[in-house]
C-alpha cells in the first residue's frame, strides 16, 4: 500500500515537473511575435497586415485568423490567400490578382465599342477580379439583348502579360436580330386580335419594317404594351379589364419570340349617375359641376374622369381654394353594367412648395427648366400644375426623359419638387434632296440647334437649291426675351425665284426681320414682326406683258405686321381634332418706296369621324391694297393655284395677259377646302394614307386695268384624291385632281407630286 502511494507521489511530481520546464516555451508560441508576407510584388507589407487587423502580440486565435483571411478576399485584391502559424510567427502568403493594362471587344459589328466601355464595372489599371468579369460579359450580353439580339454570346479572354498585368478581350458573336414572329391573345370577345395589335406599340417582323425597332423584342416594350391595353379598354368602358399575363417565349432556334397576351375584358359600363359633394365650408359643389366632362349614360372613360380632376382643381384655385383634394369615389353596379361617380371635394393638407431640384441637366441650364415650371417656391402644392410643368418641360424637346416629382420636405407642410431629366441631342445636320412639281429637282442643307448654349434658344442656317428656286435663310430666336415669356427673334434671307413659266420674269428678295411672340392665354397668340425687303424683278423676256415690263427693277419694302393665332389643336404635326385660326394683318410703307396694307384669314377645323379617319374643313380669305400713289406691285400679290387649288397649276387662276398669257396675281382672294384622309387598308406601319378632297375658291382685283387683261370672279372648283407616305426618307404625297368649275383661260394641272428626304 505504501510502495504504490508513493509511485503514484513520484508521478505526479514528474508530470509536474515536465509541466513546468515547457510551460514558457508553450505560451510563448500562443502569441504573434513576428508577421510575415510573402507573395506580395505590388501591394505594400503594411497596406497587407493593415487589412488582416492583426498584430504582434495578438494570440494565436482561429476565429481572428478566420475573420483576417475574409479582410483580405473581401478587398478582391488577391486571387489567393492562406494565413498560417510557423513557430511565433505569422505567415500571410498571397497570389496578387492581375492589373488590366487594356480592354477590348472584338466581333462587335452593331454596337460601337466607345458605348459597351461606358457601361463596364472594369477600367484599365484597375484590378481584375473573375467576379466582375462575369458580371461585365453579362452586362454587355444584356446590352445586346434590348437591342434584340438575344442570341448574342459574349465570352471573355483573358491574355497574360508581364509584370502581372493582363489584357481583357471580349469576344462577341452578335448573332442575328431576334424578331417577334407572332402576337397573339387570348381571352379577347370584343376586339379582334388585328384590333388590339394596332394597340400596342410591339409589332410582327414584316419586311417592311426594316426602318423601325418595334418588331423586336423588348421586355420593357412588352410592360408598356400592357398599359396601352389597359388604358385602350378603360377608355372603352372595360372598368374590369385586366392583363392576365404577358408572355414571350424564344423559340427552339432562338430566332423568333412569341408573345402571348392573356386578357379578362369583363363587362363595358356606361356612366350612371354623376354627382359632386362639398365637405369644405363656404364651397358650394354647383360652383364645379360644369366642369364635369361627361354626363349619365356616356361610355365610361377613365381619361375623362381624370380631366374633370383636372378642371376642378384649376377652377377651384381661380378661386382661392388652393388646398383642395378631389377625388372620384366609384361604385360599380355590374348588373346594370353603370358605373356612378362621386366626386367629393376635400380639405387638402395645407402645403408649400419648399424647394425645386433639377438635376439630370448637364448642359442645358437650370433657368431654362424652372421657368417652365407652373409652381416656384413658396407657392400653395399643386398636383394638377406640377402634371403641366411636366408636359411644358417635354414639349422644349430637349430632354429624352422628364420626371416632375413631389416629395417631403423640412416638415409636414412642406414638399420639395424633384425635376429629373435626361438630356438628349439637339443640334440637327441634315442633307436633303427631292423634288416638287412646284421647284422641280431640289437640294438643301440645313444646320439647326434648338438649344444653343443650353440657354434653351434657337439657332439656324439652312439654305436650298432647286431648279425653280434658291434660298438662304439664317434665324436666331431667344424664346424668353428679358426673362420673360417673349420669343424674340432675327431672321436674314436671299431667295431668288424663276417664274418664267408662270409670268416671264425672275425675282429675287433679300433682307431680314424682327420677331416678337407672346403668349395671350393657354390658346391665343400674338406675333409682330418688322420686315425690310429689297424686291428685284429682272430677266424680264421681251414677250412678257406691259403690264411686267413696266415693273422691272428694284423695289425696298419696310413692313410691320402681326399674327394673332387661336390653336385647340391636339397635335401641331398630325392633327385629328381641333381648331386652328390665324388673324394677319401687315402694313408696308415705314420707309421703302412700297405702299399697301395686307389681311388674310385663315382657319382649319379637324374632326375625327372615326378611328384614324380625320375630316378637315378649311377657309382663307385674303385682300391688299395700295395707298397714298402707290399701286401694289407684281410680286405683292396674291397667287392661287398649285398645291393651295389642286387640279390647277401654280399661278392657275386669277388675272391673266390675254396676250403673253402671263399670270398677273390678284388683290383679293378666297379659297377653301374639304379633305377626308383614312387607312389605306395596308398595315398602319407603312404610314400610308389615302385622301379624297374637294378645294374651291377665286382670285379677283388689280391696280392696272388694260384690254388684254382677263379678271373674271367666279369659283373655281376641283375633287380628287391622293396617297400619302410617309417614308422612312421623308414624305411623299401624289395628288390626282380634276377641275370642276373653271375659267377658259385658267391652267389645269390634274398630276401632283411633291417628295422630300433627310438623311
């Protein structure tokens, strides 16, 4: 018992004693006495441990040592890292990742290689990490996908250079434009898929569309090709309409898409009753009632709904009611199939404008966005004039992109406006070449800015060369005028004229001009403008008339004029409905040797009498006189004839010289016209229209007076028809007119043809 008391005594004194004699050594090696890296050739020692977040002294411990190695991936400065004890001593090995000494795209034939770099995470002589690389290929086979070429194959290549630097070359198999083969839907009673296909701004590859992109796939198309379906059935009565899905799939080949709409049309209503509630004291409801733009039992349309919001609120502001919220309140009575509309009139938060951020404007100039805006700072918060200063902002046409936006601001009764833009080209090279019954063969050149300096102003030099006609035009235009809203303007011109064929002479004006506009209210607009002319009539032939003969020479004209305008147009380029009314009056005399005052009328009413099928009614009247000793000259009359009197040529009607046949203009006039332009039947894309039309009218007066002279007033008439196209080179129009009512010496002209192009 003893002896094995002992033995044990004895071992644990041994086993205490070896305890002791390594314990030093043993703690010793549990903390960092040294660090070490290795493998590093271009980042610095220090910059290395300063990211591991270790030091001497530190211990030895697995979760720092773990954390030290995610610092170092998590730069994505290194391709490789290990972290290991030796001894004391802590060694970091690294395997650097390369530099990029150079970017490359090769077998990129439709996408320039100057925008794929603009849109690469990667830049020369930053790091190369696979990560980016990746996510680089994917972007730029993304890039290829919206402009329709989803079977672009995107591989990048990676060539190692010395001093661990690397060229990055991305290799691109374009592959062919994949096109939309076939739009179909699903679910649709009431309009035929032909119908709604017109809807929709997504188109089927055709051969003829070669100059647009709408037949190729876009899934932000095809988004917006589902709000164009919802708004064309709410504004048809489909309160219940709904896209069910929306899908394209990519066929075998990867060649074609198939889109597939799936629709729920639901039931059509009519408006059943209509009413208006005031809840704000002192507001009584009929005060807003005709402003309403529709009444019980018209279709619903969710459009009008939203232009009587519109109204109200305007009409209520005119009344210091600034802080109004009007909202629609909708019950649906589905077997009735009538919608009634409640618009209740409300309290509205009491807020100010507090501030107006534009951003997005790199060259155009802040003024030239914010004095387009309805609303400035301290103004009452208003939805319907921040929806117009949204509209006004599109409509300069600089901007590719515009977003008017409220947000909070410094407080609840404070809102900041965030005007988003994004700016596009505006300066226009264009080269031309056509022809036109009336100038025969032409060419022009024209060089336009329409925001010059990004001060919003407008600049041009443009000048044409036809076999009939030369002209020189240079015009300035400063659209806010002592910063306000007048458009002021110079124009200069030298236009040089052959009308051999018409009246056996030759013209020629040179001089310039002053402009002024302003606007008289959110429909009418008045123009001045002064004018100084020298008129030369020359080349004048030996057969000509007396009556030309005695007006060769020169002739200086100094004029002022003015032009009040009334437009409800809903289109300036292509209108459908409106109106449009010109007052002109021009008085000449203010110096010059001519004497007369001019007034010409003028206006055109546009009716949609059904879908894409427009009416067009038009009226002119016209009259210039002499005064003091002065009669008016030649080239101050007026001419009827030509594209304004089809089925007649250019001068056609009027006064004639019984002897040379020339044509003498006229003092007075009057015309007007009846136009119905509709589809052709071809599809709507290849922009062509026909149009049967009916114009009249007369040209009567002059000063001289003569025996040979023929002056008859009586109405001319024709009818005809014509095509119009308009092509991917500009717009082409041919004319076959017949005259109805004539004169024995008027010239008939029964073909017309006038075509234009740019490029």
């Amino acid at each position: 018992m003893k002896k094995s008391r002992i033995f044990q005594n004895l071992t644990i004194a041994l086993l205490l004693g070896t305890l002791l004699y390594f314990a030093p050594s043993v703690l010793a090696a549990e903390i960092i006495r040294e660090i070490r890296v290795e493998g590093n050739r271009r980042i610095e020692v220090a910059t290395v441990i300063s990211y591991i977040d270790l030091q001497k002294g530190d211990p030895f411990d697995q979760a720092l040592l773990d954390r030290a190695l995610k610092n170092l991936y998590a730069t994505r400065l290194f391709a490789d890292v290990s972290i290991r004890q030796h001894g004391s001593s802590l060694v970091v090995t690294v395997m650097e990742n390369p530099i990029i000494n150079e970017i490359r795209f090769e077998g990129n034939k439709k996408i320039k290689s100057e925008n794929l770099h603009g849109e690469l995470q990667l830049k020369p002589r930053h790091v190369l990490t696979r990560t980016k690389v990746l996510a680089d290929a994917e972007r730029v086979q993304e890039i290829y996908r919206l402009s329709g070429r989803f079977s672009a194959v995107v591989d990048p290549k990676i060539i190692k250079m010395d001093q661990n630097r690397i060229n990055l070359i991305f290799e691109i198999s374009e592959g062919p434009e994949t096109l939309i083969s076939r739009i179909s839907f699903i679910g649709n009673k009431r309009y035929s898929d032909g119908r709604l296909k017109k809807v929709i701004r997504s188109r089927e590859d055709r051969w003829y569309r070669f100059w647009t992109s709408d037949d190729k796939y876009d899934p932000d198309r095809l988004a917006y090709d589902q709000e164009l379906l919802r708004k064309f059935y709410l504004e048809n009565g489909y309160a219940d309409f709904r896209v069910d899905t929306a899908i394209a799939e990519l066929s075998p080949d990867r060649k074609d898409f198939l889109v597939t709409f799936s629709v729920e049309e639901g039931n059509r209503y009519k408006i059943g009753k209509v009413n208006v509630i005031s809840k704000i004291p002192d507001l009584k409801a009929s005060l807003v009632k005709d402003t309403i733009a529709f009444k019980s039992g018209d279709w619903y349309k969710v459009g009008k709904i939203e232009d009587t919001i519109t109204k109200m609120t305007n009409r209520l502001g005119n009344f210091q009611f600034a802080f109004v919220d009007v909202r629609p309140s909708i019950t649906r009575n589905r077997s009735a199939r009538t919608i009634d509309i409640i618009f209740t009139i409300n309290d509205g938060q009491k807020t100010f404008i507090e501030n107006i951020n534009i951003s997005g404007n790199t060259r155009t100039l802040d003024e030239v966005i914010r004095r387009e805006m309805k609303l400035i700072e301290g103004d009452p918060f208003n939805a319907a004039k921040i929806r117009k200063s949204e509209q006004q902002i599109r409509n300069l046409g600089f901007f590719d992109r515009v977003e008017v936006r409220p947000r909070s601001g410094s407080s609840p009764n404070k809102t900041n406006i965030n005007v988003k833009v994004e700016e596009r080209s505006t300066g226009e090279l264009s080269v031309g070449a056509g022809y036109s019954t009336t100038d025969g063969p032409l060419a022009d050149f024209k060089i336009k800015e329409r925001n010059f300096l990004g001060k919003g102003q407008e600049l041009q030099l443009s000048s044409m060369i036809a076999s009939k006609k030369t002209e020189f035009n240079f015009s300035f235009t400063e659209p806010y005028f002592l910063k306000r809203d007048l458009s002021a303007g110079i124009d200069l011109f030298h236009v040089m004229r052959d009308l051999q064929d018409q009246s056996s002479y030759n013209s020629r004006r040179s001089g310039g001009g002053l402009r002024l506009g302003y606007p008289m209210s959110e429909r009418w607009r008045q123009n001045l403008n002064y004018r100084y002319e020298r008129n030369k009539i020359t080349d004048v032939l030996a057969t000509a008339s007396l009556y030309i003969q005695q007006q060769e020479g020169e002739r200086d004209t100094s004029a002022i004029a003015q032009t009040l305008t009334y437009d409800t147009r809903d289109s300036k380029l292509s209108p459908t409905e409106g109106f449009v009314g010109r007052i002109n009056t021009e008085v000449a005399g203010l110096g010059g040797e001519a004497r007369y005052y001019k007034a010409r009328v003028k206006g055109t009413y546009y009716y949609p009498v059904a879908d894409k099928w427009t009416l067009s009614i038009l009226g002119e009247i016209g009259y210039i006189h002499g005064w003091g000793d002065e009669t008016v000259r030649i080239n101050e009359r007026f001419y009827i004839g030509g594209d304004n009197l089809r089925g007649f040529a250019d001068s056609g009607i009027g006064p004639r010289d019984s002897v040379s046949d020339d044509s003498l203009g006229g003092n007075r006039f009057w015309r007007g016209s009846v136009e119905l332009a509709f589809p052709t039947g071809l599809p709507e894309d290849l922009g062509i229209r026909a149009h049967v039309f009916s114009d009249l009218g007369d040209l009567w007066t002059l000063d001289d007076s003569g025996a040979t002279i023929q002056d008859v007033s009586s109405v001319r008439m024709s009818a005809g028809f014509g095509i119009s196209w308009r092509s991917p080179l500009g717009p082409v129009r041919v004319d076959l007119a017949k005259p109805i009512m004539r004169e024995s010496f008027d010239k008939v002209q029964q073909f017309r043809l006038s075509f234009g192009t740019r490029f």
